[in-house]
C-alpha cells in the first residue's frame, strides 16, 4: 500500500479497528495480525507506535518477565499499576505486540492469556474482555496520539490539533497574499498551498527541510527578498527563524 497521509490514515484506522471491535473468535486473529502490519507499514502510525513505546518505556520493562516466571502476584501487582487509562491502552499495546511477536498463530491465539490477567472465561467472554481490556484503551490512546499529541521530536508527524493551528496561520498569510496580488505573490501563494496540503504527509522535520527549501530558493530567484522569505516562514511556523545564517 502506498504511504497515506493523516486523513487517509484515521479513515482506515477507525475502519480497521471498528472491524476488529465487532468481529467474533473465529475472526479475531487474522484480523489482529492484519491490522498491526498496517500500522507498522504506515509511516505515521509506525511512529506512533514507537512513541508509545518511549513514553511507557517503565511498564514496557515490566512486561519483560519471561512468561514462566509470571506468577499470580506478578499479574495482580502489573495491574495495581494501570490507574489510568492511558497506561491500560499502553499495557494493551504492549501485550497485542508480545502475542502478535509469537508464532504460529492459532484460532484464539490472542486469547490465550487473557485469563492470566482477568480471570479464566470461556473463548466468547474472553473475547470480550480482549477488547475491553486491551484492544480498545489501545485505539483510545493511539487515536490520542492522532488528535492532539504534541510534535516535539523533530521525527514526530503533526496531529489533528497541531495541524489546525498550522493551517489557521497559513490561512491568514494566504489571506495577506491574495490583499497584495502580484506575480510575485501568485507563485508564493502556490508555494504556500504546496505547504499546507505536506502538513498531514511529512513528519516534522522533512515538513520544515521543504518549507526551506522553497522559500530560500525563492529569494535567491529574487522573486521575494530574505527578509520576506524569513517573515513567510516565521508566519507558517509560529517561530522566528533566519533561513540564511
């Protein structure tokens, strides 16, 4: 599949994971198995998983123990530390991923030990508790990560809200530009669009190399001054930032 930017991303995403909510045992693997290498094959999603593998670096450790060496006092202590439904979501990525690692995969592959955790039931219970308990906190945080997390690494892609706050500031140069059409201004405006649509496709370095990219080689064309060239990008970005130190 070729590489989908953040809107494409989400529709399949919630696509994807309302299939795996609703689907019965005899469907539960496949579709799991499916459903992670789409997210390890996606750019954007592949790095939010990393994040989450970063941000919960210490309950990741404590999921370490070799699976002989769990005992009923290690999955009820693990427990004690889920006090908030991030760290469920992380805890259910986390056990998703140590199963989907093991293979062959059989029929209730990702049931298997889910009694471990939350008391042995029968496959269609467990089922239910695999969503309850793992795969949906999972979505929950992941789509967090979408919606509204903040891009702080430069190897971070923008999410919904960071992207909004993006685009209102372009649209108010776009705004600026069309008050003072000129031949000039047109192929900047055209830049700028350029700008706008890589927003939900690149991370936020590659998106940053671009915007300089485009806007220095505009004023070495002396289409535009440096200092306009400066005042463009410190309005797209937010940040005051020289292009040609």
């Amino acid at each position: 599949m070729r590489q989908l930017n953040s809107i494409e991303l989400k529709e399949k995403f919630e696509d994807y994971s309302s299939d795996i909510r609703y689907c019965d045992v005899d469907q539960l693997t496949i579709k799991v198995n499916q459903f992670i290498f789409f997210l390890r094959d996606q750019p954007i999603s592949k790095r939010i998983l990393e994040r989450i593998e970063n941000d919960f670096k210490s309950l990741r450790s404590n999921l370490t123990v070799d699976q002989f060496q769990r005992n009923g006092k290690y999955y009820r202590d693990l427990l004690e530390q889920l006090y908030s439904r991030e760290l469920q979501g992380a805890f259910g990525y986390f056990y998703i991923i140590e199963k989907f690692e093991i293979n062959p995969k059989y029929r209730t592959h990702y049931l298997d030990d889910v009694g471990k955790w939350y008391g042995e039931k029968d496959y269609n219970e467990e089922n239910d508790r695999f969503k309850s308990y793992f795969f949906i906190p999972f979505i929950e945080l992941f789509e967090w990560f979408l919606r509204e997390s903040e891009t702080i690494n430069p190897n971070d892609y923008f999410s919904e809200e960071t992207q909004q706050n993006i685009i209102a500031r372009i649209d108010v140069l776009e705004e600026n530009l069309s008050l003072k059409l000129n031949i000039g201004n047109q192929i900047v405006f055209e830049e700028v669009e350029e700008v706008k649509d890589l927003i939900t496709f690149l991370n936020k370095k590659n998106w940053f190399e671009v915007i300089k990219g485009k806007f220095v080689d505009l004023a070495l064309a002396e289409v535009i001054s440096k200092e306009v060239a400066n005042t463009i990008v410190e309005s797209i970005t937010g940040n005051k930032i020289d292009l040609f130190r």
